[in-house]
C-alpha cells in the first residue's frame, strides 16, 4: 500500500514553524529561550522530511522491483 508520507512532515513542519512564530512574537516572555531552538529543530527535521521521504520512497520500490526480476 503507497502512502504519500510528505504530508504528515509536512504538516509537522508547519505546526513547529507555527509554534516558532508564536514564540518569537512573545519575546521576553518565553519562559525558556531553548524552546525556540526545539521549534527550530522541529521545522527543519520536518523540512528534511519532505525532502528525503520521496528519494527512501523511489529507493524502497527500485529494491523491491530488482528483487522481483528473475536473476538472468
């Protein structure tokens, strides 16, 4: 069964970059500052994601096609 995996990083990116948009615009009133690097780290995994999900994807089937040939 084929799943497009990029939209649940995707939408994971989305809601760290959301969280890191509602940090910075509190300011001084973030009780800790390292919260907004776990925001950051958050939406650049999630971006990594989108990006290297599509390429484990094609990787997996190319695998899995040369397994089905028969050997020559």
């Amino acid at each position: 069964m084929r799943t497009d995996d990029r939209v649940p990083a995707a939408l994971g990116a989305v809601c760290w970059a959301i969280a890191l948009v509602v940090l910075l615009l509190l300011g001084d009133r973030v009780p800790d500052p390292r919260w907004l690097w776990v925001c950051g780290a958050g939406t650049a995994l999630g971006a990594f994601g989108i990006w290297y999900v599509p390429r484990l994807q094609r990787k997996r089937a190319e695998d899995e096609e040369r397994r089905a040939r028969p050997p020559a």
